[in-house]
C-alpha cells in the first residue's frame, strides 16, 4: 500500500513538475503559462499533512529532537493582477506573514536551518522557512518590504538564466540590497528545465546525463557564488522534479540540503536531498492553513493553522474569522457588481448544498441564516452568479470561516438548539 502511495506520489510529482514552470529560455519576460498545480495538490492533501509519510530519511539525529520545520515556498505577487496559482495578490501574502506571527510561530532564516541539519543547532517545536523561487521582481517590490517589516529572514532560489533577465526578472542590484536586510540565496540551476528535457538529457546515456546535471547544479552554483560572495548550499528542483540521479551528484559538488514541492513538515529524520515544501498558490487558502497546522506529538501538542483568505466583495462571516454561534447569518455584499443578475444568484454552504438565500435589491445582498447547527469547526462558503446577457457563470467567490464550538455552547444557548 505504502509503495503504491508512493508511486501515484511519484507519478502526480512527474506530472505538477511537467506544468509547474515554463524554461525561460530568452531571458526575457517569463511566461506566464496557465499552470495547473489542482490534481496534485489535491491528492496530496487528501492524504493530508505528511506528517507521518516525511519519517522516511535516515534516522540519523534521531534522538529527542521534536523539532518541525514548515518550509514555505512562493512565487510571484502583485498588488493588481489576478490571483494565480503561481501568483499571491500582495495583500494576502501580508495577511499570511502576520498569521504567522499570531500563530506564535518561529521564522527562522536558512543559516539557521542548515545548522539544525547539520546537528549544530537546535530549534524550537515549530518554525518556519520562507522560501521563494525563480526570481521574479516582484519579490523585490511587494514581498521583500513586508518580510523586511515582519523581520523575517528568506531565501530566494535563483536560476542563473533568469537573473538580470530583464522584464519581470530580478535585478543583481534589486538582489544585493535584499541580501543585506534577510536575504539568502540558493540554486534553482541554470536554465529551469522542464522534465521532459531533463528525461531526455537521461537518455542519452549516464555519462552525458551526469555531466549535464553537473552543469545544471554547479555551474549556477559557481555563477551565484560569484556573482553575490556568498556560499551558496542549497537547491530548489526547478518544478520539485529530482530523479535519482541529482542527490549524489549535489552531495559532491558541495549541496547540503536539497527542496521538492511535496508537502509536509521537515523533521530530524527527513532526508536532506529530497525536503518536503509546501507551494503556497495564490488560488488555494488550504495550502497555507496545511502547512500552518501541527500535529500533536509525544512532546508537543497539536495546534490549528490559518485560514488567510480574501473575497473580491464584502463577506460575513469574514474568511477565517471566528463565528461564535453555530447557527450564523451569512451573507454577501454584491454592490460592486455590475450588471449583476440577481436571479441567477446561487449561495452553497459545505454539508447543506445549494441554500434558498435572499437576494436584498437595496442592500445588494444576499444572505442566508443557517438552520441547523454547523458541525464541523469550518464553514466553507460559494457565493456565484451571472452578469445580465451573459450565460456563463462567473468564477464563484468561495470563503471559509470557523466555528467556536465551544463559545456557541454557552454563550447561546436558546437559539443555538
Ligand atoms: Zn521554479
């Protein structure tokens, strides 16, 4: 069972790492490929945080070392574009930084990190490192101002092709100034290959494939080095793909630790060429509140992760927030919209369906109250509709907020039957 697993696992990988990354292969401005991270990051969540499948490296540390490290993994962000999945609206990003220090949790920098895995260092229970890949500016103008505000250390994984790439690619002098305020960098190789030409790189033979993995990991590793003056030890797969091959030939040209983009949490015990990351995606909040939730353990009890969303129109319960009955109006301001159809309209709630909400021609808002006791601690909500003249339905406006289960108990006890 545990190799089938392993398998479909491995298969999924081959497939997000087959969409996740166009090569840059002008240098110029990237395209932005309509990427589709949805069935793998599905079936990975479905067997929900790895916390137990990461126990599969050497247990060479394995003593009283408990410590957990989520290691996050971004993109790209904008303050105006859409949100994509490999693009985070600014706002949210901010919104997820600060959830970070409301959970209480630890961001720690990679120097930190590589002294943990080296047995120098220990950590507290739970932390995290933030990492981003590719390059792209808008780490420089939207992110690196709320880590440097939050004071929380990152690392930038660059690919040699990108840098100074021109268009939307970081600049050396945009990468000098960050790393002087909490910025390290890592290798993410040269030219961001896809798997398809990294299998057929494969085929041409061990030798041939040895000396292009060489040039892909060490090269880009002489060129950051170089380029910034600092050491630089650590590799994200370009697309999370690694195939046997890569960990030994990093090992020898001097990698220490090595990232996928399969989620879980890195342990004592996780392997370090092949760390598990979670891809924070602009368009899937589950992600962020997997990788922020911990499992209980012999010495650490567990503890709820975040729900950090945003809505494009005004919404209550707001997302993430916290719903003291169990029985809650919900509703959703659709002032904004124009030319909306109010007939069209169509509110579900996760365990009831489709709803008989009101639409509110004044207010422009539709609202239902719950009629039965939610159940479970979240509460995902759907609000969709058409604009007039159009047949298609817009692109639904989906949130999540919690249940005080406990609150709802004592606090109302007469309506909340
Ligand atoms: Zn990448």
């Amino acid at each position: 069972m545990k190799h089938l697993l392993f398998i479909l696992l491995a298969l999924l990988m081959s497939w997000y790492s087959a969409m996740a990354h166009p090569s840059a292969l002008s240098g110029n401005e990237q395209p932005r490929a309509s990427h589709t991270y949805r069935p793998f990051l599905i079936s990975t969540d479905a067997q929900a945080p790895s916390d137990n499948a990461e126990n599969k490296g050497p247990a060479s540390q394995e003593n009283q070392d408990s410590s957990r490290v989520v290691v996050l993994g971004y993109h790209d962000f904008s303050a105006t574009k859409k949100a994509t999945e490999m693009l985070i609206p600014t706002e949210k990003f901010r919104k997820q930084m600060q959830a970070l220090q409301d959970l209480g949790l630890n961001v720690i920098g990679m120097e930190d990190f590589l002294a943990w895995r080296r047995g120098e260092k220990t950590l507290p229970d739970k932390s995290v490192l933030i990492t981003i890949d590719d390059g792209w500016k808008s780490v420089y103008t939207d992110a690196y101002p709320i880590l440097k505000e939050f004071g929380y250390p990152f690392t930038v994984f660059l690919y040699t092709n990108y840098v100074d790439g021109g268009g939307a690619a970081l600049t050396s002098p945009m990468i000098r100034e960050m790393m002087k305020n909490g910025c390290s960098i890592g290798s993410h190789s040269i030219s961001h290959p896809y798997p398809v030409s990294i299998r057929k790189e494969q085929k041409k033979g061990d030798t041939s494939y040895a000396a292009y993995l060489r040039k892909e990991m060490g090269d880009s590793k002489q060129f950051l080095e170089s380029q910034f003056q600092q050491k630089v030890t650590t590799y994200a797969y370009p697309g999370g793909f690694v195939t046997d091959e890569m960990p030994p030939i990093a090992t020898d040209l001097g990698y220490e630790c090595l990232f996928t983009v399969l989620p879980g949490k890195v342990t004592a015990s996780s392997a370090n060429q092949r760390l598990p990351r979670y891809v924070i995606l602009g368009t899937h909040d589950y992600i962020f509140r997997n990788a922020t939730s911990f499992k209980a353990t012999s010495t650490s009890g567990a503890s709820h992760g975040a729900i950090v969303q945003s809505t494009e129109h005004p919404v209550s319960p707001e997302p993430g927030a916290l719903s003291e009955t169990r029985m809650p109006t919900i509703s959703a301001n659709l002032s904004a919209v124009e030319n909306l159809d109010p007939e069209s309209i169509v509110m579900r709630i996760a365990g009831f369906g489709k709803v008989p909400a009101n639409y509110d021609e004044t207010r422009k808002t539709v609202t239902w109250k719950v009629k039965r006791r939610l159940r479970s601690r979240t509460c995902e909500v759907s609000v969709q509709w058409k604009l007039l003249e159009e047949k298609k339905y817009q692109k639904p406006m989906t949130w999540t907020f919690r249940i005080d289960r406990e609150a709802a108990y004592q606090a109302s006890p007469l309506t909340d039957k």
